[in-house]
RNA sequence: GGGGGAAUUCCAGAGCGGUCAAAUGGGGCAGACUGUAAAUCUGUUGUCUACGACUUCGAUGGUUCGAAUCCAUCUUCCCCCA
C-alpha cells in the first residue's frame, strides 16, 4: 500500500487541497512538506506526538519534512481553537521553548543533510518592516475572506485583537517564503489550521503563480469530542519530567472502549492488517487492545526499556500482588516528621496526593486512601521507622499508587 | 471620540446590606457497579492546629455596628453610535 492511502486507511487525512496532486506527490516522495510548532510550553505534547508521527512516515516514504518552529509567530499567538486571548510570552520564555521542542523532535525525526530539515520563523518575521510586508503580501488577503474563516467567526463574539488577527498573515508568509527558499510544496497541520495553511496556498497563488499544498490532519478527538491528550490537570506531555511514562502508559491504557482503535490506527506504526484484526474485538477484549496501544505509544516516546518498565508496573499493580519498585515515590525528609511521627493527613499533601489537608481529610473519611493495604482513619499516625526498607505504599482511589521512603 | 453594560470560587452562572464560604449546572475527586472502559447512582469540591477559626466575590479607598451587595477612583472586557 502507497503512504498516501495508508494514511487514509488510518484516518490521519481531514482535509486536503488538491487529492490527485498530492498524492502524486507523496507517493513518489517528491514532497517537502512543513509542519509548524508553536512554542507555547516547554514541552511537546500528545497533540503534537501526532504530527511528528505523520512527519515520521512521510519521511520513511522518502518524503522531506520541515520542522518549523514558531519563534516568530510565538511573538503573535494564533487565535485559532480559543475563545480567549493567548497571554503573551516573553522573547525569553519563547526561545527557552523552542530549544526544549527541537531537543524532543530529535527523538523522532532524523535531521541533517538531506534528511529533515528544522527552521526557526523568527528567521524570517523578526526582521520584516511592516510597510514593505503589507506593500508586498497586504494586498493578498482580502479582510471579508479573512473573516469569514472559521477560526475567526467564533472570536468575532468574544472580541479578537488585530494582533492574533495577523497570526494568519504571518503563517502564510511563512510557507511563502520557505516556498522559495528552500522549496516547500505543502503544509501539514491540524484541522483547526485550515483557514490558516488555505492563506499560504493561496498567497504562493497569487505571488508567485504557482501550486503549493495544504492537508490537515484529523484531530484527535475522544467519542465525546474533546480533544485527547488532556487531563484534568493539564496536558500529557512527552516530557519524562513532566508527564512520567507510568502515567503516560496510563493515559492511554485508560481510553475508552470507543476510541482505542481509532487510537491504535492513527498512533501507532503496527500494520494495518493487524488492526484490522483487532477491530473485531469485542467487549472485556478490548482490554487487550488498550494495552497494546498503551504499550505501543509508551515504546515510541521514551524507548522500549520504559515500555516495559510501565507495562509491569501497571501488571502488577492492578492484578493484586503489590510490590512494585517502579511506582512513583517521595523521599520524606526529616523535618517532615513532627517529633519522628507524621499524620496521614500531612503524609498525602507531602507525597502531592492532595493539595491540600482538607482535601486529604475528606479522601480519608471517604475511604479513598490505603496504606499497606489497610483503610486509614483521619487520627492515624505513622512513626519514622514505619518507612523503612521499601517503605509504605499508598494507594488512592483505584488507581493511584505512591510510594513514601526515608 | 461619544454613550451604555459587565467583572463572583476550576469553568459557566445566581446572588435581596446582615440568615453568604456564596444557589444551580458542568468539570474534578472519592464510593457503589464493572473490564484499570462507558453509562448510572451516592458523597464531596476555599484554607487551617476543624462542632471552632481564618482568607475570598477585578484593584484601591470610603459609607455602615455590619459590604459580594451602597459610593468614589482606577484596571480590563463587551455592546451601540461615530
């Protein structure tokens, strides 16, 4: 099977400008292709985990990627799939991130000569002077176009700047110019980019008279609709320091039944066929499912030792027998104990289990806290020496298990 | 530039000068049921040295015995007119 049916077997493919020219292209890995990253935290995460596996396939049908990392266009803030303005970065924090992404890309793409390439749109947009730009590109964008686009229409209740209002001119220009500098033919990004990637197409048009391409990637979303990859407390991001690979296998060992094949195609590199196998899964099956997904994903962010790693731990933890030397932990220092004893309250704020002694309280009178297997009361308390040799093991709600040292 | 309106806890959104740590919904957390799923039901959801105390309602001052509620100034946002 070509690349360009491949990714339309899994469902990677939302939309697309011109279908036959690209997958002319594609199939016959004449494309340069970009894809841009905008350096909003100082990790990637799952969202963008998706665009680099595209990139990832792409180049192994010897297609070229570009890695262009918004230095530039971080400056801005793209209005695209919020309701509310971005909080503006600092010149500091962006470039701070954009090291951070091109360190985790490494991992996955391969750059150098020949290979992918890794751009930076500071580069570029810094230097532009705002009359010469809108002399030269200004005349490109129709205002009543730009309006109707959907990543406008929704701000257009809530209020949009005429700063984020630019983030489309600038991303245009962006694959204007790399158009004829280094040759990129087509942009790839996330479905909410549409309206954006449509500008460049149509700005290299009209500058240059001539055919540039765009295609979206189907965003993940959750049979709910909400975009996957987020937790309540935040992102899962690829970052070990951030997101530990336990809980990085977790997330995904958690999907719902309704979305993990959709996962396992769109995710991971296990052939088609195989899939299609599993398709026919059913019920308690699905089980199985999830933690090839899990296990799949864990393996391609943080190498197949970690895999293993996370995949045992979950194994044991949740088929009974207990001891586990990979489950997250906290170091208890000394001045933690009060006396050489420390309450349980203060034991699951000090392990981050709770935010707070309130919280902790209410979780324990709830009954959903274990320690060493035994339901806890409010008033227990726990002696230095109790945490000696491997220490407790605390497990809260279903799910959660840490471990408390000395 | 002129006129009008809004700001409340994680989000949305009630809130009469005392009975407001603040209705309701969503989300979160936990319990039951399960398959580490979904749906459903139950409890809970500011902090603490916890039948009590303390700090919150955009910011700062003021009126009052008492302010989320009234007044002044400021900040931010929205709407209408130009």
């Amino acid at each position: 099977m070509e690349i360009y049916e491949e990714l339309k077997a899994r469902g990677l493919i939302a939309q697309v400008t011109d279908e036959e020219e690209i997958r002319e292209l594609v199939n016959n890995g004449k494309a340069v292709f970009y894809i841009g990253f905008d350096p909003t935290a100082d990790s990637l995460h799952v969202g963008h985990f998706m665009a680099l596996c595209l990139m990832k396939r792409l180049q192994m049908a010897g297609n070229r990627p570009i890695a262009l990392i918004g230095g530039g266009t971080g400056m801005i803030g793209d209005p695209s799939g919020r309701t509310d303005m971005r909080q503006m970065m600092t010149p500091e924090m962006i470039q701070h991130n954009c090291d951070c992404f091109k360190k985790q890309m490494e991992r996955f793409i391969e750059f150098g000569e020949g290979k992918a390439m890794m751009l930076n749109n500071a580069e570029w947009l810094l230097n532009l002077n705002y009359v010469e730009l809108l002399r030269e590109v200004g005349g490109c964008f129709s205002v009543n176009n730009m309006l109707r686009a959907e990543c406008y229409k929704q701000r257009m209740e809530k209020g949009l700047s005429f700063l984020e209002f630019n983030y489309m001119i600038m991303q245009s220009y962006d694959f204007y110019h790399m158009f004829q500098t280094v040759g990129c033919n087509m942009q790839f990004g996330g479905d909410d980019q549409w309206s954006n990637m449509l500008g460049g197409t149509e700005l290299i048009r009209k500058k240059l008279g001539k055919d540039a391409y765009a295609m979206t990637i189907t965003l993940l979303l959750n049979s709910e609709g909400k975009k996957m990859g987020k937790t309540a407390s935040g992102a899962v991001w690829l970052d070990p320091a951030k997101t530990s690979p336990f809980d990085f296998y977790q997330y995904w060992r958690n999907t719902g039944d309704a979305d993990v094949l959709k996962c396992i195609r769109m995710l991971t590199f296990l052939p088609l066929e195989d899939i299609d196998a599993m398709d026919q899964w059913e019920g308690s099956q699905l089980n199985r499912a999830k933690e090839i997904l899990a296990y799949e994903l864990t393996k391609l962010v943080h190498g197949e030792a970690e895999a293993e790693k996370a995949q045992e731990t979950a194994k044991r933890l949740f088929t009974g027998a207990g001891e586990a030397e990979h489950m997250p932990a906290t170091v208890l220092a000394d001045a933690q104990f009060d006396g050489g004893k420390i309450g349980i309250l203060n034991l699951l704020t000090a392990c981050g289990l709770c935010a707070s002694n309130g919280e902790a309280r209410r979780l324990v009178q709830q009954g959903g806290v274990t320690v060493n297997d035994k339901k806890p009361e409010v008033s227990d308390v726990f002696a230095r020496d109790d945490f000696s040799g491997d220490g407790i093991v605390i497990k809260k709600g279903k799910k959660i298990f840490h471990r408390a040292q000395i």
